[in-house]
C-alpha cells in the first residue's frame, strides 16, 4: 500500500548573496529533514530579490552546493526576481484596504528609532520618492512555534510599520517571502531564530492578504564560541563542495545525529529516520568552535 499522502510542504529560501556558509547548511538540512521525515515536499526559492547585493553565479553555484550534498528538491526553483507582477499585486490588494501608507523618512530621520514613528502615516496614496509601508494596527499575536514554544507580541508597539515596497523600488522581503509562501503553498516554515519577529508582520500579511497562514518554526543559529553569530558578515568560510560527506557530518553533529559518512544522499536518509525536532526544543544558539568549521574553497 502506498504512504499516506502528506500535505506538508516547506521549503528552503536563500539568498544569493555569496556561497553557503555552514549556517546556511544547517538551516537547509534541519528544513530538509523535517520535511522529509514528515514524507512531505521540500522547495526552494532563490530570494533575489537585492541585485545590488547579489553575487554573479551566486545562485547557480547554491544549487550545486545543495545537489552535492544530496538535498534535492521537489518542483521548480522559484525566482523572487521573477515575481514582480505578485508583488504589485499583493500592494494593490493592500492598498484597496487602506493598509498601506507612502514614506518619505531619511534613514537618518530615523536613526535611533527602536520602530517607526509613524510620521507618514497621513499619506494613505501613492507619492513619488517614496517607500510602501504596512500600517501594523494589531495590538496582540500569539502562535505556538514549532521549537520556540508559545510567543507572544504587541505587532504595533513592538515592531511597528515595516516596508514592503523601498524608495528604490525593490519589493521587501518581508511582502515577498509572505506572497511566495503562498504561491508555494508552504505548510511549515522552518528558519533561524534571528528571523523570529518577522513572523509577526508576516503573520499579519497572510491574515490582511486572506492567504493561508504557516507554521513557523525557528531554529537555533550557530554562534562562534565568542558569541558572535555566524554569518557571511562576521566572514564564515564557504561550505567546500570537495567535502559534501564532511560538512554534512559536520552538521549532523551539531544535531547530535550519528550518521556514518557514506554517500551524501544515504547520509541524508539515515539522519531522516533519527531526526527527532524535539531536539531543538527552546534552545536559541548552537556554539561552534572555529576550529570545527570546514575549510575554505
Ligand atoms: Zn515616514
């Protein structure tokens, strides 16, 4: 008899900013395994969203970083940069409910600000030069986290009005990754515990776009035994793709997961039958010592 059909679908979204990083690597397992250990699909969406910040061949070279490690992924890639036609849509809808605002304020008029002040808020059509804002109104959320357990926030007084649409006019993650995760038809997002609070306004965008809202799940990410977060600013060392066995081993580590080094893929299969999420119940940082991480290319 055939398995169980399973709805769940998640997904891995990088950005293709630079080369994965083994922080980068760990969030494409843990969201792999969930989703495979749940027999559900797992996709990817490149989130090219910031040419200025984006690296030539940078998005080619993640998918062949993924292949050699054996994560392979179901449909096609979706391209963010593609997807400007949902985008405007999306503001559009947004608009007609009188959600939005246009805004006008310097980053240094800013400066110091822990959330909007909400200077701009009067101006409810459009305006040249001039960033899209979401106008946050709700005063309480709470959603159980799949690792994190229950959180609770004030959206309008925590993190205020947040922009969808920049003065430059690129499309912000924060409207991109809420449009695509409904044309994904994501179940269950599963991401690093810094993205945790842009669930909130995320939360909200799903409710004001009428768009089924996901399961989140946020990770720990690793910290360098300074404390400091491993990231491509703090210079974490691309993952080799002449050491695929190596760096998955590396990362089942850290998930204190005793897979044998065979064959990426096998390696892969093994861990999805001992991958347990419960293992990352409440914990918010997993330390690295600089002399675990992988070489550089
Ligand atoms: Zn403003």
């Amino acid at each position: 008899m055939p398995p169980q059909e399973s709805h769940y679908r998640g997904r891995f979204a990088p950005t293709p900013s630079g080369p994965l990083h083994l922080g980068s690597l760990l969030a494409a397992v843990i969201s792999y395994l969930e989703a495979r250990r749940l027999g559900g699909q797992w996709l990817l969406r490149m989130e090219d969203l910031d040419p200025p910040r984006e690296q030539a061949g940078a998005a080619d070279a993640i998918l062949r970083c993924l292949e050699a490690h054996g994560l392979y992924w179901d449909e096609s890639v979706l391209y963010q940069s593609q997807r400007s036609e949902a985008y405007e849509a999306a503001l559009h809808k947004l608009q007609q409910q009188d959600a939005l605002f246009w805004c006008q304020c310097s980053r240094k008029a800013l400066k110091g600000q822990m959330t909007y002040p909400g200077t701009c808020r009067t101006f409810r059509s459009p305006r040249a030069n001039s960033a899209v804002r979401y106008r946050v109104t709700e005063q309480c959320d709470v959603f159980i986290d799949g690792f994190q357990g229950s959180q609770t926030a004030n959206p309008a007084q925590d993190f205020g009005d947040v922009i969808l649409k920049r003065r430059d006019g690129f499309y912000a993650y924060q409207l991109a990754v809420v449009v695509d995760d409904a044309r994904q038809g994501i179940t269950d997002v599963v991401r690093g515990i810094d993205l945790l609070h842009a669930s909130y306004w995320q939360r909200a965008l799903f409710r004001q776009l009428d768009l089924p809202t996901p399961n989140f799940h946020h990770f720990p990410v690793l910290i360098h035994a300074n404390g400091q977060k491993l990231s491509k600013q703090s210079q974490a060392p691309a993952v080799s793709l002449q050491t695929p066995e190596r760096n998955l081993r590396q990362v089942f580590e850290l998930l204190q997961l005793d897979v044998a080094p065979t064959r990426p893929d096998q390696m892969l299969a093994h861990a999805t039958t001992l991958w347990q999420p419960d293992q990352l119940k409440n914990i918010q940082s997993l330390p690295i010592a600089l002399a675990k991480m992988p070489n550089r290319v």
